[in-house]
C-alpha cells in the first residue's frame, strides 16, 4: 500500500544529531547533505510511484523519496549495493540527507531495494514510462524556478558509455549463446542433443575459442551455423516463447544467411552495427568512434547555460544504444525542453544538425548555434550562400538578397514552387570583382545572374552563418559542457556502467545528474546565493535556518528536557516530536 513519506517534517526533540558537538552540527548544517535534503529530498513528488504499488490494505510502502535518494547516491559516489546499504545504515550525513536524524529510524532490508527496482523496470516495459527520469525533470523543474535560474539558453553533447558487458569475440558470442541453450533445455531434451552439443560444453566459450586455429575458424562458423540451425526448427514448437530462444534466433539472422544451396556464413563487413553484442544485454550495440570500438550506449546531456546564472543545472539526459545519431537525439529533446523551459537558443556541436531538426527547430523558434558543420569543409576562393544576407517577411519566407559587395535583388518562387529565386542586375554584376566565387550563375535567355536555392538550403546556410559569427566573436559557450559530460562519466571506472540493459543504464546516468546538480547548487549557496522564490515551509518540509540554535523559552524547554532524560539509564528516553514552524 502506498503512502507518502511525511515524517521527515516532524523534528524530533531530540536525536543522535544533537549529541554531536556544536562545531559538527554547524559542519553537517553546511554540508551536501542539507543541500541534497532541502533541494531534492523534500522536493520529490511521490505520487507518481503510487502505481508500483497495490491498493488493498497491506503494509505500507518504504518511503519512496528514501529509495530513489538511496538509489541517486550509490549512482553518483560509484557504490556497490552492500556500501550503499552500509552508508545508509551507518553514515550520519547520508542519513540526515535522506530525512532521517536517529540512527535506529527507517530499517528495511536491502531486497526491498531491489523489488523497487524490479517494478521500475516493470512499469518502463507496460507502460513506456522512466518514473525515475520523470522524477528527476520534475525537481530540475523547481529547482530552476526556485533559483530562478534563466533557461532559454542551453548546451547539449553526448559520450559514449560501455555497458557491464564482456568482449566477445564472433565465434565466442555463438557457442555462449549455445551453451545458454543447453541450459534451457529440458533434461530429456539434454540427453536428445548430448552428442549435437557436446564440442561446445568442454569449458567456457573462452576456452573453445582458445583451442582454435586463425584458419580453422571459417570452418567452425559454418558448423556452428548448421547446429543453430537445426536447434531452431526442432526447438520452435516447445521453446518458441522462451528469451534464449528468441536470441538464438536473432544471432542465427544476423551471422548466417540461408540460400537456395547452403547455408553461408555472413562476412564481418556484412554484420549490421546493431547486431547482438552480448546475450547479457539485448539492446547494447557496437559503434566505431574516432578509430576506437564502443560497445554500449550514448548518453546526451542538456544544461543551462546563461552567463548570469550562479549554478549550470542539467536539464535533460537521454540514453540510447550508441548508434543512434546527434540528430536524432536533438529532434527528440527538442519539443520537451521547450515546453518545460522555454528553450530558445543551443549550443552544439556539428554532429547534431539536419534538414528535418531544421524544420523542427524553426517550428518550435529555436535557434541552433553549432560550432562546427557537417560536410565537406569551404572551399576559401568560393562565395556559398551564407556569404549572403537573406531577409524574411514575417511569415519566414525569403523577400530580399543582398550579396556581399551590397548588390540587392528581390526573392521570388521558382514555377515549381519548389526553391526561391533572386535575380541580380546584369551592370552590377558586370563590374563586381568576385564574379568568379559567386554562386549566382548567368541567365540563359536574359542578362543578369541568378542566384537558386531552396529551403533546405537557406537553412543550412543560416546555420553556418551562426556557426561563423560565434567564431569570429570568440566565444564558445558548448565548450563547458565537455566538464558536465566528464562528471556524469566519473562514477564508473574506465567509462564502463556498473549495469546492463538501456532502462537500467538510464537509471544510474539520471541519478549521477541529480547529485551532479545538486553540487552546482550547494557551491551556490555556499557563495552566498539564497533561493528568490521563497517556499511554504510545511510544504517543502524544510526546516529553520537556523536550526540548533533557536531562542527563547522553546530552546531552553528542548535542551532541559534532553538533560533530564540523560537520569534514566534504565528506560527508553521519552521522545517528543514537533512540526517545524
């Protein structure tokens, strides 16, 4: 049964917290850990959770704040389950982030962590929904407005992240994916096919590619290839509807290839980018980078970037397998980031532009700053289009064209109405010294040049232009982000995540992002930034600013009723608890 975590708004009379010297509370006061409870704890929306959880009477839930916190700290300090659940257990500072200040408040076994986990991924495969990305937008969302952090301009890069996986090989990747078929079989089936696979159980894969000769292995592929083959028309009608099934069926297709005569054992160069590279991890795929292989995911980040605001915040991360491109990513965080912050300028590299993120980013006026573009580099003796100013009407179609050397023309649509049309006078273009670079080009029928070109075109070339202009004005507001992607990798070691699978690979990266921001925004408020908007108190669960040190009759009451419980060694000290004002 759901139920909201609200206990955490009652301060208890006393705690293990107030036993610390003064100069330790003022320490854990200032610390990450009261950033990280005001600012995400206290801010988390549970309600959307509800749904992982039954409405029949029954025990109530873990707090879910308390498990999404716990599982964003082991993602961002690089923890294993055991050291998350042991800096929870043991750890004053973890604790008091997650609203807790006895050390014998909030016990629940480590498992419970894990059925957590399970009806995430649950509800992501029923229902298509991230709860925990959906989370983290929603706390950057207030975030940002409680700081009131401008968002119209933001940055975006993307990196590549290995999945937990191992490096196979071609011959290795087949004969596991048969000795996991083994294990699926039943034990009838077992001794049916003892014989069919008996050369590839001797040891681990590793060790059946280990015995093989260079020359040799053309020969294994093709019986490897017949064995599969055979396994899947004898196994369809009793193991059909099983995973390990299905992934033989799907290394079978992308290795092999079945022709009227014989089966033919595809060559390297024909295996497609996003075929199987582990039976661990269906969705991880295999990307070649400046000379270098990557085989997982890539994961796009999106941040702030006004010069005015005191702290950066992430405001989006995406995770993919890694070929999917730049372009594609920017088209699907486009319509999001406009509508929760009013995107309107950003800032990427070249590999993010195409014609169809042009459509999409005018339709949404966003405006597109790359540091680089696609394509063949100019040629410096050529003039190209962004070499001219092209004014609109204000509906965005062209009107005028005014070329470098100031010679003007009116923009018309071509008889197809398919591309636009500026003609030039035939004296003006007759005394102009770059006649030769001008990609205007000489009537046939009337004096004159004409300069075609289409929407495609004007788009692209306006990209350029602003590409150029940050140049030349040098500045170069994407390069930060560089740090961002940095930070957001450093939890995992040589760049490889602790996990498999897309959904559970988002989980870690999303977390990481949180505690990321909530860094930014604890060295903020450590430079003497305050949040502008204030917030109903009770609502937010936040507590006095001065906590510790409050006056009057109140202060004197709490510290004598400590003192005297301090008499009763042999009973339970009494226990008062308040609502914070």
């Amino acid at each position: 049964m759901f139920r909201k975590n609200t206990r955490h708004y009652q301060l208890p009379l006393t705690s293990h917290v107030d036993e610390l010297p003064e100069p330790l509370r003022k320490r854990l006061k200032n610390s990450w850990a009261e950033t990280f409870y005001r600012e995400f704890f206290c801010r988390l929306d549970e309600e959307p959770f509800a749904v992982l959880y039954t409405d029949a009477p029954s025990r109530p839930n873990v707090p879910v704040n308390v498990l999404v916190g716990l599982e964003f700290l082991k993602a961002a300090h690089g923890w294993s389950d055991e050291e998350m659940y042991n800096q929870f257990s043991y750890n004053v500072q973890v604790r008091y982030a997650l609203g807790y200040r006895h050390l014998g408040e909030g016990y629940f076994d480590l498992r419970t962590l894990y059925y957590f986990r399970q009806r995430l991924a649950r509800h992501m495969q029923e229902k298509g929904e991230n709860l925990l990305e959906q989370a983290f937008e929603q706390v950057t969302d207030e975030q940002l407005e409680a700081f009131a952090l401008k968002t119209g301009q933001q940055r975006m890069d993307s990196t590549m992240l290995a999945s937990n996986i191992r490096q196979m090989g071609r011959v290795q990747l087949l004969v596991t994916v048969l000795q996991r078929v083994h294990r699926m079989l039943s034990e009838a089936d077992r001794q049916r096919y003892a014989d069919l696979l008996a050369p590839y159980l001797k040891g681990h894969a590793g060790q059946y590619v280990y015995r093989l000769k260079k020359d040799e292995l053309p020969s294994h592929l093709q019986r490897i290839g017949e064995v599969m083959q055979q396994l899947l028309a004898d196994l369809e009608a009793d193991y059909g509807q099983e995973p390990t099934y299905r992934v033989l069926a799907r290394v079978f297709s992308e290795h092999f290839r079945q022709e009227p005569e014989r089966l033919v054992v595809k060559e390297g160069s024909e295996l497609s980018a996003d075929s199987l590279q582990s039976p661990d991890d269906l969705e991880a795929t295999y990307r070649q980078k400046r000379g270098q292989g990557h085989r997982g995911y890539v994961v796009n980040v999106t941040e702030t970037c006004e010069p005015e605001n005191p702290a950066q915040l992430i405001t989006k991360v995406q995770v993919e397998p890694n070929v999917t491109d730049d372009s594609t990513l920017l088209k699907e965080a486009v319509p999001g980031l406009k509508e929760r912050t009013g995107l309107e300028t950003l800032y990427t590299d070249g590999g993010y532009g195409s014609p169809e993120n042009d459509r999409l980013l005018e339709e949404h006026e966003v405006t597109l700053v790359q540091t680089a573009i696609r394509g063949r580099r100019r040629d410096p003796e050529r003039l190209y289009l962004d070499d001219f100013q092209v004014e609109r009407e204000k509906g965005g179609e062209p009107q005028r064209v005014v070329c470098p050397q100031n010679a003007a023309a009116e923009v018309r649509r071509s008889r197809s109405g398919k591309s636009f049309v500026a003609a030039f006078d035939a004296e003006v273009c007759a005394a102009c010294p770059l006649q030769a670079q001008c990609p205007a080009r000489p009537q046939k029928r009337r004096a004159g040049r004409v300069l075609r070109f289409t929407w495609q075109d004007l788009r692209r070339a306006e990209r350029r232009r602003r590409s150029r202009g940050q140049r030349e004005k040098g500045r170069n507001r994407r390069a930060a982000v560089e740090a961002t992607v940095r930070s957001l990798k450093h939890p995992f070691a040589g760049g490889k995540a602790p996990v498999r699978g897309r959904f559970r690979v988002a989980c870690m990266v999303i977390g990481v992002a949180a505690v990321v921001n909530i860094r930014r925004l604890h060295r903020a408020i450590q430079a003497g930034y305050r949040p502008k908007k204030a917030q109903p108190e009770q609502a937010r669960g936040a507590r006095r600013e001065n906590q510790g040190q409050e006056e009057g009759l109140f202060s004197f009451v709490r510290r004598f009723w400590y003192e005297l419980s301090a008499f009763w060694p042999l009973q339970p000290r009494p226990r008062l608890v308040f609502f914070a004002c």
